[in-house]
C-alpha cells in the first residue's frame, strides 16, 4: 500500500476587478507566488462567488462598475462566512480619506494602483499569516 501526501493547498485569492489589464498582472503575480485566483469582473460576481466559497483574501477593486467597491465591501461584511477574510481594496484614487472610507465600509487594508508588486505580494503573505494566526 502507498501513501501520498497531499500537496498544501494553496490559498485562494478572489480578484474582483473589472480592468482586464489590472486583473492579468494580478492572476499573474499571485499565481507566480502560489496562489490561487477566482476572477470576478463585477461586484455581483464576487458577490455570487462568496456565497458558495470562502476565499483566503480579496482583493477588491474600489472602482467598478453598477456597484462600488465600497457597496460591495459593505455587502460582504454582512456575509458571517467573511468575517476573518481579509478584504484588500485596489483603488487609483489618490484623494485624502479614501483609506479612511475603504476602511469605513470593512476593508482591512488598501493597496494603491499602479501595483507594486513586491509591497502587493508581501502585504497578502502578511494578512494570510495574521489570519492563520487567528484561526481556531
Ligand atoms: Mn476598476
């Protein structure tokens, strides 16, 4: 009889971003760091998605299209499946208190566009760490 070992799964990262160009340097970036990515290109999407999986993180674009990312952040803090799920919001606007409304409407962390990728992948490694160190 031989045994496998099964190899560790990696963790899943929910992309909701609408900009093709963003999301391809995303998936690219997390899958070359071992991770993988569930792709929504609308908040509803993402929405969808979150009822019937729970990712490890999100990444969540503040600029989307019919729903905002501060709605669709909102939406999924109601999901008590997410409540240790680290929301990352994506956004490009460069206004003083966006952090502070990202936050507001249950982000836990902000990453601004352009991405760089170094900062970006080091600041999912850090929320996946502190969420492993949390759980049960
Ligand atoms: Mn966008």
């Amino acid at each position: 009889m031989t045994t496998t070992t099964p190899a560790p799964r990696r963790p899943l990262i929910l992309v909701i971003e609408d900009n093709l160009q963003n999301l391809y340097l995303v998936r690219f970036l997390l899958e070359k760091n071992g991770f993988e990515v569930a792709e929504a290109r609308d908040g509803r999407t993402g929405l969808d998605f979150v009822a019937t999986t729970v990712p490890d993180v999100i990444l969540l674009d503040i600029q989307l299209p019919e729903m905002s990312g501060y709605a669709v952040a909102k939406e999924l803090r109601k999901n008590a499946a997410l409540r240790s799920v680290p929301i990352i919001a994506v956004t490009s606007f460069a206004m003083v208190g966006d952090r502070e409304r990202c936050l507001e409407a249950g982000a836990s962390d902000y990453i601004e566009k352009p991405i760089d990728p170094a900062e970006f992948v080091a600041k999912i490694r850090a929320h996946l760490a502190a969420e492993a160190a949390h759980a049960p």
